[in-house]
C-alpha cells in the first residue's frame, strides 16, 4: 500500500531545479553547436571555430545557471519550474549577444549573471535560440510562465515568437500556463494554438490583461481540448464583454473541479454575467470566486446568488462593483443566510461599490450572523452606508472569532457613527480600517434643512431591523 501511495503522488514532487550534470552538458553541446554551424546567425555575425565556441558555450551555460539558481534561492517555487524557464532565457539572450561580440567579446559574459526573469523581452532571434532548448526539456516542465515576454515588440515579430514558443512546448505536459500580459487578442491567443490544443493536463491558465475581447474569448474556449482538470482559471482585465462571457461559461460549465476563478474588469453586462452564473453552479470545489468590477446588475445578482448556494467550499468571495441594486443585494443576503451552515469556510467578502447604503448592509448583516465563524474579512467600502448600517456591521462582525479587519471606508457615516464604531472596536482597534474617506456631512441630502429628516431615517430603519430578526427567528 506504501509503495502505490508513493507512486500515485511522484509525479507532483519532481523537482527540475538543480539540473543533472548530464543535462547541462547536453545543452553545452547544443550552445557550441548553436556557434559553429551553418545559420542566419552565423551567417550575419560569423561563425566561431570549436575552441571558441566550447569556452563561450561554457561560460554562458554557467552565467545562465547562475543566475537560475540564484532566483531559486531568493524565491524558491517547488519543483524549480520557474528557474528552468529563467536558465533556458539567459542562455537564448547571452548566445545571442555572444554571436554579435564575436570572438573578442566573449570575456564580457564574467559580468552578466543579474538579469530578471521580469524584464525579459524575446525577439525572434532569441526566440529562435530558446525554442529548441526549452523544446528538450519540455517533458519535465510542469509550469511554463511567459507573461509580458514579448514587450515593445511589433506585432508580426511578437505573433512569431509566440508560435516558436507555443511550438516549443506542444505536447509538455503542463500544469500551469500563464501568458498574461502580452495584449494577445484574437490573433495571439491563437499564436498559442499548437500549445492550448496539446496540454491535456492543465489545472492553471492565466490569461489576465491580454485583450480577450469576444473573438478572442471563442478562440480559448475552441482551443483549449478539455477543462476537466482546470482548477485555476484567471481572466482579469480583459475586453470580454456578454458575448465573450458567454464562450468562457462554456469553458467553466466543463470545469467541474474549479477552485478559484477570477473574471474581474471584463466589461460583462446581465447577459454575460447570468450566463456565468449559470455555468458556475457545476463548480461545487469553488474556494475563490472573483467577479468584481461589472455591470452585472439586478437579474445577474440574482442568478448569482442561485450558484453560491451551491458553493459549500467557498474561502473568499470578491463582488465589489456589481451594480447589484437592492433587489440583488436581498437575495444575495439571503443566499448567504441559508447557506451559512454549509459555507464554513468563508474567510473574505467583498461587496464594495454596490450601493447598498444602510437597509442592504443590515440584510447583509443579518446573513452574517449565524454561522460564517471563520469570517476575518469584510470589505463594505463606498456604499453610502450610514450611522445605522455601520454600527449593526461592526456589532456583527466584531464577535467572530478570528475577525481581522472591516473596511468600511468611503461611506457617509456621521461623526456619532464614526464615535459609536471606535467603542465597538475599542478592544481591538486594528480591526477598524481606516476611515479616512468617511464623509460624514454626506449623511443629509442636500436639500434638507434641518436633522430631522435624518434621524427619522435611522428610526425607520431600526424598526425595520427589529422586523427583519423577527421575521427571521420566525
């Protein structure tokens, strides 16, 4: 039984970093052969004679796993995947400038051992060198990370180098695929097509900040063979919109083990975010869900708070900037209600910009109440929330065990409100965020004159705060 329990778990606990002696001497061999043989490069720059191309292959393998190893020991990434990308980077970029110097030039490659796996920018020539070397050692990737690697390029050079290194990895067996940052758009995202069609095992893709526009979005979702192990999937920042909401619901619907989705900042409107919401309920292992920043509104809201029941998992729950309205804040508090006994887990909620003022934030309140006894954080931020609706938030919150901080700034509360959370807090004052943003002279219309108005607002509310528990002990 040992034995088969060792099997089952070797394949996550390969490490790449440090590279075999053998491994290093192959890809010396291939740098000297790089210097030697008939290229474009050689060509343009001249070929080295063996001598020369041995020492320089030396030097710039031991530069490269210098550097490697030093960002493996400064930030250490479990199997090393990530130094392996970063040696195989420094190798490309030094056998380039190598080539350019010429013979007389080698000595230089002493002081280049501090390059930054961030700022990294591949051309075509680099790209060229690259490919082949990451091409060998692509069976034991298990992580590939080439966000923002073609910067400043021009857009054919950019398409290029992307199908040299999608190319390169056809057939890996990644886990983890993160090409954000690189504005791919339609034409990019199929530039990685030879790769997205061929990794059948992977459980991370990022594709945050790359202009996924409609277009773009249906071309993932054709390329991409099967999401049945996906468990991470991030779309931050990108031109979705409904449509393209629609072609990555596809995506999620077949996503059954997904267990932290981001789809922040896409321009997703009712359409798109009710069809999200749809595909989320077969997401029954979801512990993050991110959708902040959308317009989903009311009918979304609604549909959303359908799927959360179904979340039993959930850690961490952003919907900030939803324009969820009243309607969808009720029954998003009510989705939290009843499903308060099965969401024990739920450490983080973000419902920032909603306009809920004080009535949502006391029906978000009362969800919170019973049960959610790991609860640490609370963002309620910019929501036109008052004296009334802070202070029944803060006496919700502050009895939760582990609660670490409520973030309630941004709102209208009255300088008596602001007072009355202090003392709610005053044993542990670091659980207060900062109200530097708190408008207080907020908390009046303009057009009324005198207090009255207000104070008969708090009173009402009250009442309907007492209502609302005993409705609900009913």
């Amino acid at each position: 039984m040992d034995s088969t329990a060792n099997s089952q778990h070797k394949p996550f606990s390969i490490k790449l970093w440090p590279p075999s002696e053998s491994t290093r001497q192959v890809l010396v061999q291939r740098l000297t052969n790089n210097f030697t043989s008939n290229s474009i490069f050689t060509q343009k720059y001249g070929a080295l004679n063996k001598e020369e191309a041995e020492e320089n292959a030396k030097k710039i393998e031991d530069v490269a796993f210098n550097t490697a190893n030093e960002h493996y020991d400064r930030e250490p990434d479990g199997d090393g995947g990530a130094a392996v990308q970063l040696y195989a980077k420094e190798c490309s970029k030094l056998l380039l400038e190598a080539l350019k110097r010429g013979p007389a030039g080698k000595e230089e490659l002493a002081s280049q051992n501090n390059a930054s796996a961030e700022t990294l920018s591949f051309g075509q020539g680099a790209a060229r060198v690259a490919g082949p070397i990451l091409a060998s050692l692509k069976n034991q990737l298990k992580e590939a990370d080439l966000s923002d690697f073609i910067a400043g390029r021009p857009v054919a050079e950019a398409l290029e180098v992307m199908n040299i290194f999608s190319t390169a990895l056809e057939g890996s067996a990644l886990k983890s695929l993160n090409i954000s940052n690189n504005a791919l758009g339609e034409k990019g995202v199929r530039a990685f097509g030879a790769l997205l069609k061929s990794v059948s095992c992977l459980e991370e893709l990022y594709l945050m900040n790359d202009g996924i526009s409609e277009e773009a979005a249906r071309a993932v979702c054709e390329l991409i063979p099967s999401a049945e192990k996906l468990k991470v999937l991030h779309f931050h920042n990108n031109m979705t919109g409904d449509e393209g909401a629609r072609a990555i619901s596809d995506v999620v619907k077949c996503s059954s083990l997904l267990e932290d989705f981001r789809c922040s900042s896409t321009r997703i409107g009712s359409a798109g975010g009710i069809a999200l919401s749809k595909a989320l309920k077969s997401c029954t292992h979801l512990k993050k869900l991110d959708l902040r920043d959308n317009m989903f509104g009311v009918e979304a809201g609604v549909a959303l708070s359908k799927a959360l029941s179904k979340h039993l998992d959930l850690v961490e729950v952003y919907l900030s900037y939803l324009n969820l309205e009243d309607e969808g804040v009720v029954v998003l508090a009510n989705a939290l209600k009843e499903s308060a006994p099965s969401l024990a887990h739920l450490t983080k909620l973000n419902l920032a910009e909603n306009e809920l003022k004080d009535e949502g934030t006391i029906q978000i309140s009362k969800a919170l109440e019973e049960g959610h006894t790991l609860l640490k954080e609370v963002d309620m931020s910019n929501n036109f929330i008052r004296r009334v609706g802070a202070r029944h938030l803060a006496r919700i919150v502050v009895e939760k065990p582990g609660f670490v901080l409520l973030n309630i700034n941004g709102n209208i509360i009255s300088d008596d409100g602001v007072d009355e959370l202090k003392e709610t807090f005053k044993k542990s004052p670091d659980m207060l965020g900062p109200l530097d943003e708190n408008d207080p002279e907020g908390e009046e219309d303009d057009d009324e004159e005198e207090s009255g108005q207000g104070e008969a607002d708090e009173n009402e509310l009250e009442t309907k705060m007492k209502n609302l528990e005993v409705g609900q002990e009913e």
